[in-house]
C-alpha cells in the first residue's frame, strides 16, 4: 500500500524562487491537508481541503496556495520562496475531517530556503 | 497561543519500566484527542485516540488517560521497548463540523535505554 505519497524527499531553493510540493494519495480519502514541522512549533496546519475543488486556510497559510481539482492530489505551491519557508512539510489525509478518523501521513519534505 | 502543550520536550526511560508522555491542552470545544509516533526521517504515525466520554482507553502496552477537568491527559506505555524510542506528539480536535482541524503539540523525544 503506497498511501499518502510525497515528492520530492529534500529540496533548495533560492530566496524568490517557486516549486510546487506534490502529494498524492491512493486511500480514495476526502480530507487532505499540509503541515509544517518547526523545531519546538510541532506541526501547523497549512492548507486543508474537504474534497475535490474545495479548499480552506489552516493556522499558516500566508506564502502557500494550494489546489485540489483531485481526490488523489493536493499540491502545495510555494510562489516566491523565503527563508522563513525552510522547514520539513507533511501532506496528510484521512477518510473524512470530521469525526474520529486518523490522519495518515507522508514521509514529508524537507525545504531549504537560502 | 499554545492550545496543546507537552512540557517535556525529552524524556529517559529504561527498558521494561513505564513510559508516562504528558500533554496539556487550553480549548475546551476540544472533545477528541490523540497521540502520533515519529521516527526520523518518517511522518508521523497514529497510535492511540480518547474521545471525551470517555477516561481511558488502552491498546495493548499503550493506554492514554483523559482528565477534563485538569484539561490534562497522558501516554503510559507498559512495558517500555527500544523501539519505542522516537517522538510522541499529543494532538487535539474538535468533532463537531465537517471539517476539524488538528491541533499538535510540540513532542516529547522518547529514549528507551537498554
């Protein structure tokens, strides 16, 4: 079972510079959301979508933008890099937002900005 | 605004003793709450979950205890195992909507010490 698949593992980027972090899932599940992992922050909340076409902001959104025309994929796109943006990120799904379901995670990606 | 605490950020514990992660959280609309392992280099992984009509629930050496009224709950693992060195993060939700966000703490690094 590939589960909640993220690419790619490690990334640089330039201050200013754009890339898209991609994150797909084979569990047919609606919600779909991204974290980030701060040392002594735990995990954030990005973005967060309900289902296909329907986004929404989490706890940090500014400098994100995120689409989910999918059910399998949730990209997270980064416009113009900084360096406050390096840290490792997390796409995570679960059968639906509500309720007592599990979120079930990737294996993340790990951005630095310089 | 911490809404989920874990004091601790490490925690020593010798192999076959008891294991105790702590966790603390501010909201009360939070009625659902779980505990995630995270090895390096991994996503996180759900272990165990408590809704809040309850005051304990136990999966084999894992049992999370629940006190509302001390907003409080806790990790008791028994007997402790090397692998179960990594960290443990403490999360929260409400159930209500139909799309709750998870609220994460920021860890405690478990080392279980031969």
């Amino acid at each position: 079972n590939a589960g909640v698949t993220q690419t790619p593992k490690f990334q640089v980027l330039k201050t200013g510079q754009s890339m898209t972090l991609q994150c797909a899932q084979d569990m047919n599940h609606e919600y779909m959301s991204w974290y980030r992992q701060d040392p002594g922050m735990g995990l954030r909340l990005i973005h967060y979508s309900v289902g296909a076409g329907i986004t929404d902001q989490g706890e940090v959104p500014n400098g994100y933008n995120v689409s989910r025309s999918t059910t399998e994929d949730f990209p997270l796109r980064l416009l113009s890099a900084a360096p406050s943006q390096t840290s490792v990120y997390f796409c995570a799904s679960s059968y639906q937002g509500g309720g007592n379901s599990p979120l079930h995670f990737g294996n993340g990606t790990r951005l630095t900005v310089t | 605004d911490q809404q989920v605490k874990q004091n601790s950020p490490s925690l020593s514990v010798q192999e076959g003793r008891i294991s105790i992660l702590n966790c603390d959280y501010t909201n009360s609309m939070f009625d659902y709450f779980l505990w995630y392992k995270k090895y390096p280099a991994e996503g996180p992984t759900f272990l165990i979950s408590i809704s809040s009509i309850k005051d304990k629930n136990e999966d084999g050496r894992f049992t999370v205890f629940l006190n509302k009224s001390a907003k409080h709950l806790s990790l008791h693992i028994v007997p402790s195992q090397p692998g179960d060195s990594a960290v443990y993060f403490c999360a929260a939700k409400a159930l209500t909507g139909t799309a709750s966000k998870l609220t994460f703490g920021t860890g405690t690094r478990l080392q279980v010490t031969l």
